[in-house]
C-alpha cells in the first residue's frame, strides 16, 4: 500500500521504569527492573507511534542513559522531515549516522515508532508490512539464573501456563556441574519440554564440553544451544556443533548483515536469534534476510522487554515468516503494564492477527 510523503512534527522521549517480579538473571548478570525508553513518533496530523528501547547492561553493556541520550539528541533535526513508508529506511539511516550507531536499542526505539506511525496512518498492521507471512507463534519461556530447586518451580509454573518449550539461562561463574544440576532438575518435572540452553556468551570451551557430557551422559537432548561462548568465537561454535550433534545458534555473534555472512561463511551456527534491540528493524530485515538466503533457521528473541517491543518482534517474525524458534516472553517478567494492547496469548501461542494498524499497542492514559 502507497502512501502521501508526510512530516514529522515531533520526537518525544520518557523513560520507562517497569518493576520485574524478581531479577532477571543471565550469564553477565542480573537486571532488577527494566529500565527502558519510550520514543513517540508524532506526525503532522497527529497520528502517534510508539516504540521501546531496551538496554541490557549484562547482555551488550547499553545503559538507559545512552538510549535517553540518543533519542533526545535527533529530537532537534527530526522535527519536520518528511518520510513514508517508502523511504522509512533513509531516515533510520540517518538516525544511525547522527547518533544512533552506538545504541541499538535507541536506534530500535525509533524505527519501532516511526513503523508504528506510518502504518497506523495507513491502516496497515505492522505484521502484514513485514510481509504477512502468518500471525501466530509459539514461545518459550525462560528460567533465569537460579538454584536447581528454584529452577524446577520455575519450569512447573512455566508448564501450568501451558507453555510447552523452556529455555534455561546457563553459564557464568557457578560452573558446568551447577547448570546441569539445574537442567536435570527442570528435566526432572518437565520431561516433555523442548529445552533451549542460553549461554549469552557466558561458556567457556571446557565448560561447554563437559556440560555436553553431562547432558548426554543423562539422556537429556537439547532442542537449541544458544550462543554459549565467546561471541567471536566461531570457531569454538563450529567444533560445538560437532561435537554435540545439536542445533546451535548464534546471538549476541550476530548484529549485522556482515556479522550474519560471517557466521554463514565459517559455518559456526545453524540458527541465527535475531533481536530487534541488537541493531534496529532494518538491520534485523538484513540479517534475516541473509540467513534464510543461506537456508539457516531462525530465532526471534529479546532483552527485557515490554508488551510493547515484544509485539513488534512477534509481528517480525508471524510477518516474515519462517521463524523456528520465538522467546518473546518477558511481558510475563514484569509486575505492571503501562500498556493497552499487544499480542494475544493463549498458553504458548502468541496472535498479533487482530492487530489492524501499526503494532497495536500503545500508553495508558
């Protein structure tokens, strides 16, 4: 669908402080709360879309004092360009090039509003702009770092959601024996799960095989191992693939269509998790556009996310389409919701198919 050239009136930026049940624990650390942004595109008619930066310090050290910097600093020279959905991707670029390029949760803020404005003014759903492929997935949902015990609730009140597939948080500095203790015992109560290991580059290589060993030597097959050592080391994921004789993907090794290529050319993954925090929409476009030319599965995730951001991903990956694998879970993380809208959930199922333009969702009055 065309649409009119229209200006931009105005950039708003808040923060977004939302309270987490407990801590959200990986590998490099745990997040207390998310402390996102909130970016608002306003048009000259005043239509409105929204979008959320996500910094992770633990995952790729982003603050939410650098996203609030980035965000406010395009405030000045945003006001009045004109765009469309045309040419959204040169106002992203310019965004990159006058700021955004340190951030990938600022620079994936904008995009989200700037989208979410252009196709509500449209009348486009966001999932059907990207392609509209489809408008459902499955999630998983995530046990975060934790004792064997806490990690056996968790994956009980995980299974009486009615989520099926659980991914577990392994790695740091408890060691290969404390993460399979964990794993068994998730296995223990959920023998059924799809279980997804997520290292975030917290492994090391020695870790990696004895942790293999374990698993193995309990039956315990892995659906996906997640980016469990060093992001540059590819060639440690490659042997990881041999020697396991699982599915491994790669996640924080990939924030660009160049990063993609080179996982591709040195055969170090067969999964890619794409991330819109990592880099932006256009760049998650690039990326996955390269993997699926390369025959790669695919992933959509996230860092500490609101309904707000997971639903764009959600209309991501239903709209693109082919997408293994969805973590697109933390909503269920967080102990308030400044938002009305987003995806449907029905038990693991997530529906962005009622959405009827842009993403859905927007701040409560």
């Amino acid at each position: 669908m065309s649409t009119p050239s229209t200006q931009i009136r105005a950039l708003h930026v808040a923060r977004l402080d939302i309270p987490l049940f407990e801590p959200f624990g990986i590998s490099g650390g745990a997040q207390a709360a998310a402390n996102n942004v909130l970016a608002t595109v306003e048009l000259a008619d005043g239509t409105r879309g929204h979008g959320e930066a996500a910094p992770l310090p633990a995952y790729n050290g982003e603050t939410q004092a650098q996203a609030l910097a980035a965000l406010e600093g395009a405030r000045g020279w945003l006001a009045g360009r004109a765009t469309d959905l045309a040419s959204w991707r040169s106002l992203a670029d310019e965004f990159r090039t006058r700021g955004g390029a340190g951030c990938g949760s600022a620079q994936c803020a904008f995009e989200m509003a700037l989208l979410d404005a252009l196709t509500k003014q449209a009348g486009q759903p966001l999932w059907r702009f990207f392609g509209g492929a489809g408008t459902t997935l499955e999630t998983d949902m995530t046990v975060t770092t934790g004792t064997a015990a806490e990690a056996a609730d968790a994956a009980r009140a995980i299974r009486r959601r009615g989520i099926r597939m659980i991914k577990v948080k392994v790695g740091g500095k408890l060691g290969p024996a404390h993460d399979l203790e964990r794993i068994a015992a998730i296995h223990a109560v959920a023998p059924d799960s799809p279980l997804i290991l997520d290292g975030n580059a917290g492994v090391s290589r020695a870790a990696a095989s004895d942790l293999i060993r374990g698993l193995k030597a309990r039956g315990i097959t892995p659906a996906l191992l997640e980016q469990w050592l060093a992001k540059d080391d590819l060639a440690g994921a490659r042997a990881l693939m041999q020697e396991s004789g699982w599915l491994v993907a790669a996640d924080e090794t990939v924030t660009s269509a160049d990063d993609a290529r080179r996982v591709v050319r040195e055969r170090s993954a067969q999964v890619i998790n794409i991330k819109l925090m990592k880099a932006g929409v256009a760049a998650a476009l690039d990326i996955a556009a390269v993997a699926k030319d390369a025959g790669l599965a695919l992933m959509i995730g996230g860092n500490v996310e609101s309904i707000l951001a997971m639903t764009v991903s959600a209309c991501f990956a239903a709209g693109q389409g082919g997408f293994r694998f969805a973590d697109l879970d933390t909503p269920f993380f967080l102990a308030a919701n400044p938002f009305d809208g987003g995806y449907a959930v029905d038990g693991g199922m997530l529906s962005v198919g009622h959405i009827a333009a842009g993403n859905g969702v927007a701040p409560r009055a």
